[in-house]
C-alpha cells in the first residue's frame, strides 16, 4: 500500500482532547481533516441544509442557515433522532472529507468523533483512540461550551462507551499529565504510523 493512501482515523468521547491531538499533528506537517468543521461548511446552506431543516423542523434555522446550538437541543435527547441525524449527515462528510484528501502526499489524519458509534473504523487503515478521564472530559467541556455538567452528562451517554478497555488493534493515547507529555505521547505514535507504512 503507497503511503499516500494511508488514512488514519482519530477518535475519542467528547472532551477527550482529539482537536488537541489532531492541531499538534497538523503542526507537524500532516494533512489533517476535521468531520466537525467540514459538517460546518455543508449546513452553510445547500441540500444538506435542506434534508436537515425537514427531518427536524424549519425550528432549527437561523436566517436559512442550520442553528448548530438548536439542533444539538433537539437530537441530543432523544437517542432516535440523533441516530436519524447521523444518517443523514456521516454519508455527506464523509464523501467530502476523502475527496479533499485524494491526492495529499504522506498518511492523512481525520477527526472523527463518532467513527465506533457509526461503525465506520473500518473505512480507515488506523485508528487513534484518545481516552481521558470523565471528569476531565466533563470539565473540560464545561469551560469550552459554556454548557453545565448535567447536559455534557446526557451528551457522553449518548456517546460510545470509552470506559472499555478493548483498544488492543489501535494506537491508544492516554490524555492525562502535562502537555508536553501529550505531545511525546502523540510523536511516538506519528513515528509507529509512519514506519509502519514506509515503502
């Protein structure tokens, strides 16, 4: 396999710290794609918008544009109209994401935040697995969204559950410690992928 064509996955629960993850290795020079801000771009309006705002309601649009914060109100819920939601949506990002990368030179990178939930790791040739410790996880999107614990809670329930221990195929980044130590632990690993796929 060319390295070119090398797409690695990085996942974890919210406020795991992938963004974080994903922004360092970018600094290295990786390309690296994010499912979230590429998702943003397609509800700037166009058919994506348009199968949304019927599935749901024209309640979660803010001047014919997907209200992200009104949407995530809606769905997060009620676990049938987020899996309805992700229907919809993971095709799109998806299809957009691997085209942007086609033709990048060295292993690409993308955030996916619900790559278990949707099954989609085997689209992938790796996986990143970022674990942290939920309380961290809860603080830490508690001060990023300005959200209170209950509903980053609801949030993480209705998310994959990253207590289990059944990581052994995937590279595994533990986020705890220093920053500094975060970024060894993300070098180390960018190393294993890179030797691995050499040649």
């Amino acid at each position: 396999m060319k390295q070119n064509n090398i797409k690695i996955a990085v996942t974890g629960g919210i406020g795991s710290g992938k963004t974080t993850v994903c922004n360092f290795i970018k600094e290295l020079g990786f390309n690296v794609y994010s499912c979230d801000e590429i998702y943003a771009e397609l509800l700037n309006g166009g058919m994506l918008t348009d199968e949304i705002s019927s599935a749901f309601g024209n309640e979660i649009l803010t001047d014919s544009k997907i209200d992200r914060q009104k949407l995530g109100q809606c769905v997060f819920n009620d676990g049938s109209k987020l899996k309805k939601l992700n229907e919809i949506t993971h095709k799109a990002i998806f299809n957009e994401m691997f085209k942007r990368a086609e033709n990048v030179s060295g292993p690409a990178f993308f955030e996916v935040p619900l790559l278990f939930e949707g099954g989609y790791e085997n689209l992938f040739d790796g996986v990143i697995v970022v674990l942290r410790d939920e309380d961290a996880r809860i603080n830490s999107v508690v001060l990023r969204d300005n959200l209170v614990a209950e509903d980053v809670k609801k949030r993480i329930a209705c998310q994959y559950n990253y207590s289990f221990d059944g990581f052994a195929e995937y590279y595994v980044i533990h986020n705890y410690g220093t920053i500094n130590n975060l970024f060894q632990k993300i070098k180390d690993i960018l190393l294993k992928i890179t030797d691995k796929n050499c040649g």
